[in-house]
C-alpha cells in the first residue's frame, strides 16, 4: 500500500476531483444539448444538462453578470485560500480533515474553473421523486457536500486528533 503524506493526498483528491469534474462537464457539454434530460434511473435520477448563473441552488443568479462573476471568482479564491491555510496548521496524524478539506478544495477549484471560462458553472445531476425536485448538480458540489459534511462529522461527532507538535 502506497504511503502518502497529507500534501500528497490534497493533490490526489483535489486533483482528481477537478480532472473528473470537468471530464464529466466536457462529456455532458459535447453529448447534451442545453435542457436536455436523459434519465439514468426514469422516476428519480436524470442527466439534465443546465447553466447555472449563481451560486449553489441559483442564489444571486439574478444579479447582474458584471457583478456577479467577479465576486462568484474573488470567493472562490479567498475561500481556496483559506482552505489551503487551514490544511497547512492540520497535524499530520488526523486523517479524515485533510481528506475533508481537499474535496472541498477539489470542488471549489471545479466550479471556479467554469467560471472562469463560462461566467457559469455546469449542472447535470438532477434527482426528483413525485414531487421533489432537487435543484441539478455537478460532481464539485457533490465533492464540496460530502467534504463539508465529513468536516461536521469530524468536528462534532468524532474524536479529537491527538495532542502533539504539527508536522510539517
């Protein structure tokens, strides 16, 4: 088993996170059309490929473009920022924080990218049962929700990493 240290993991998840969410939006880009829906499960779960202007579920989608995009983008850097500040203090025996916080990284670096080169991030999970709709997703929010979510487990629920001096 390959050994590797937590800098070595944050490329890895981060990494791969970036590469499979914008191979999956390259993908959904070139084989949809704009609205288009495929059902992957008929009744509950469908490719539907959609732009989305805002933030996560639409918010601030109505702002004007001029002012939205930039501000989509400088938070988005502070917050990779601050992610990477975070990941730097992390002590080397806690696992699951490092891990946590490259997925989120990971995520935020996929949705900046479309951003950047669209103005829009993206969309094409779209789960729906009678009537529940959730509003479409892409894998660096799937990516973002399950490292904010270990990050909660972590820091709620789970034992504390053990005391000792940070490694570098």
């Amino acid at each position: 088993m390959m050994v590797v240290g937590k800098y070595g993991l944050l490329a890895l998840v981060a990494g791969g996170v970036v590469a499979l969410d914008q191979a999956s939006k390259f993908w959904v880009d070139t084989h949809m059309r704009l609205y288009e829906t495929k059902a992957l499960i008929p009744g509950f779960f469908d490719l539907h490929y959609i732009r989305n202007t805002g933030a996560a579920f639409g918010l601030l989608s109505r702002t004007d473009a001029d002012l939205r995009v930039p501000f989509f983008i400088v938070v988005s850097v502070v917050a990779s920022a601050i992610i990477l500040f975070l990941f730097h203090r992390l002590r080397d025996a806690d696992k699951v924080l490092p891990f946590a916080l490259s997925l989120v990284l990971g995520g935020a670096i996929g949705n900046l990218i479309d951003r950047i080169r669209l103005g829009e991030v993206i969309d094409f999970f779209y789960i729906h049962y009678k009537g529940f709709h959730w509003p479409a997703f892409n894998v660096a929010d799937t990516a973002i929700t399950v490292g904010v979510f270990l990050l909660i487990l972590r820091m709620v629920f789970l034992e504390k990493a053990p005391p000792g001096p940070r490694q570098s």
